[in-house]
C-alpha cells in the first residue's frame, strides 16, 4: 500500500503543518472555558455551603427525602427484575 505525502499519518500533532495555531486557539478557548466552569462551580460550592449553614435541619430533611426517593426505585427496580427472573 503506497503513502503519498498527503496520504501521511503524522506521529505526532506537532508535525501537522499549519494547524499549530488551530490547535492553540482551541486549547487556549478550552483553558477559558474550563476558567468559567471552575469559577461558576467555585460560587455554587459556596452558595451550598451558605444554604447550609443557614437552614441545617431544612438541608437534613432534604437529604432524607432524597434518600428515601432513591431507595424506594432502587427497592422497586430490584423487585421488577426478581419478578422477571421468574416468568416463563
């Protein structure tokens, strides 16, 4: 199987000719955005953290609904597929 020079796999990106600013620019986009993500985490971790400590029991009641909603699907999905199981 003969390989033209266009044909050519490079080894690395570095050897891709004219791309090097292609491939900066979008590395430098996803440092940015990567940039927005981190702050917009960073204020919701302390908007969390204020709810929190604010309303404690409110964020136990929660976090004990939530529990209970999660084990009652994992309950009922374990249940369908016992049920499955035994079917002919």
């Amino acid at each position: 199987m003969e390989q033209t020079e266009a044909g050519r796999i490079p080894s690395n990106v570095q050897d891709v000719q004219g791309r090097g600013e292609t491939f900066q620019a979008a590395r430098e986009r996803l440092n940015e955005t990567l940039a927005g993500v981190n702050e917009q985490a960073k204020y919701a971790v302390e908007y969390a953290d204020e709810a929190v400590r604010n309303n404690p029991w409110m964020s136990v009641g929660v976090g004990f609904g939530i529990g209970v909603v999660i084990g009652a699907l994992i309950a009922i999905a374990a249940a369908g597929s016992s049920r499955k199981s035994y079917l002919p």
